[in-house]
C-alpha cells in the first residue's frame, strides 16, 4: 500500500511492535485484572471524551472547525483509496491498540518508573505532539493533550490497557464513521 494511509499503516504497525516488545522486555502489564471494571471505565472513558470534545468544540469553535476540515479532508482521502466500513474498524483498531500499547503501556510505564505521576504527564504531552495539526486547528493537539491524560489515568487506575484501547477504539470508530458519512 503506498501513499500516506500506507505510512499511517506503516506507523501505526511500528508503534504497536516497539510499544508491545518494550512492555515485554520490561515486563510491564498489560492484561485486563477485573474484566467487568475495564469494561465499567472503558465506557465512562469513552463518554469523557465525548464529552471533551464537544467541550472544546464550543470553547474553540474555529480551532476546533478547522480540525473537522482535516478530518473531512483525511476522510476523502480514505475513500478514494477505497476503504469501506470494514476496513476503516480495522483502521480505528489498529490505532487505538497501537498507540495505547506504545504511549500508555510502554511508555508512560517506563517513564513513571523515572519520574512517578508525572509520567503520565509526559506521556500526554508526547501524545499531543504525535497528533500535530495546522495553528489554525491549534485546539486540536490540546484535546489529544487531555485526552491522552485521561487514557493514562485509566491506565494508572486499572494496571490494564483494555479500558483505554476499548474507549480510543470506540472514539476512533464514531469518527471514522462522521467521516465515512460526510465524505
């Protein structure tokens, strides 16, 4: 596959094998501990972030309209390169997956070990400059900020990635669909 979703698929496929292999080295955690609570904060999770986002979208109507723009134009891009419904949940799995197990599991726990709570932190700052975005939609990486934040709270609370890949799945996927439909 060539092309920028070919580098995104290329990206996504990277962070998931130095994100996973480092957790293993390390012998980080990563599996669920009590299954109906992952599924209990996945689901609050998801809902925060839904309700971020439309936070934000209303504290920063035109930062936040310029980063639909990108997401209609990203959209179009994933059309004409023929992806259907299916591939775009693959598409929404795979980076949620990958960037939980490569920011949150590897490393937010690596860094913690270093600097304590901070680490989520830094993890979530990291995470906001892996989602650049034109000054124009400067709100944008501000909301991954956050939101990257929260993911590692879930984590930090939980010791499980399950929480945080379900909801970043579910979050990816209802976008993905917005730009299915609007494209």
């Amino acid at each position: 596959m060539k092309g920028p979703l070919g580098f995104l698929i290329l990206l996504q496929v990277g962070l998931l094998l130095l994100g996973g292999g480092g957790m293993l080295l390390l012998g980080f955690p990563w599996g669920p501990k009590d299954p109906w609570v992952d599924l209990g904060l996945a689901g609050a999770l998801f809902l925060l972030l839904f309700g971020l986002e439309a936070l934000f979208g209303r504290l920063f109507p035109a930062s936040f309209k310029e980063a639909e723009a990108l997401h209609r134009a990203l959209g179009l891009a994933l059309r004409r390169a023929g992806l259907g419904p299916m591939a775009l949940l693959f598409l929404a799995l795979l980076s949620a997956l990958s960037e939980e197990v490569f920011f949150r599991g590897f490393l937010q726990s690596l860094l913690s070990g270093w600097v304590g709570g901070w680490g989520v932190l830094l993890q979530a700052l990291l995470f906001a400059l892996f989602h650049p975005a034109p000054r124009a939609a400067w709100a944008y990486p501000l909301y991954t900020g956050v939101a990257g934040v929260l993911f590692g709270l879930a984590y930090a609370l939980s010791g499980s990635l399950l929480p945080g890949v379900l909801a970043h799945f579910l979050h990816n996927a209802r976008g993905f669909y917005e730009i299915a439909r609007q494209a």
